[in-house]
C-alpha cells in the first residue's frame, strides 16, 4: 500500500496518511531499510497493513 507521513512525535512513533481510509499509527520498529530520524511529514511511502489488538498498524515501511 502507499500513503504519505502525516505526523511524526518525539517518542519514535507516528501515523501515516491515506486516500480514503483511517490514518494508520507506525512504530520506528516497523521501518525497513530507513531510520526514523530520516522521515519528515510529507515523506511518501509503502507499506503492509497489519491487524493489532489496538487496531490496524503500519509495518514494513518503506520511502517510495
């Protein structure tokens, strides 16, 4: 899937921004091959969507 950064906080977690559906949260966990420190709002990437107790969440991060 694609979408954009939305929001980023200083604790290493954010959400990610999508067309037509629920922003998803991310942890700096879920990112591959890109560090946390590297992503500004705006950024777009790719991601898998994963089912949580929390709800959905974005892992396998990628910048497209």
């Amino acid at each position: 899937m694609q979408g954009t950064i939305k929001k980023l906080t200083d604790k290493n977690f954010g959400f990610i921004a999508q067309d037509g559906a629920d922003d998803l949260f991310f942890h700096a966990n879920n990112l591959d091959g890109i560090d946390f420190d590297q992503l500004r709002e705006g950024d777009a990437v790719t991601f898998e969507v994963e089912k949580t107790p929390k709800g959905n969440a974005a892992v396998g991060i990628k910048k497209a």
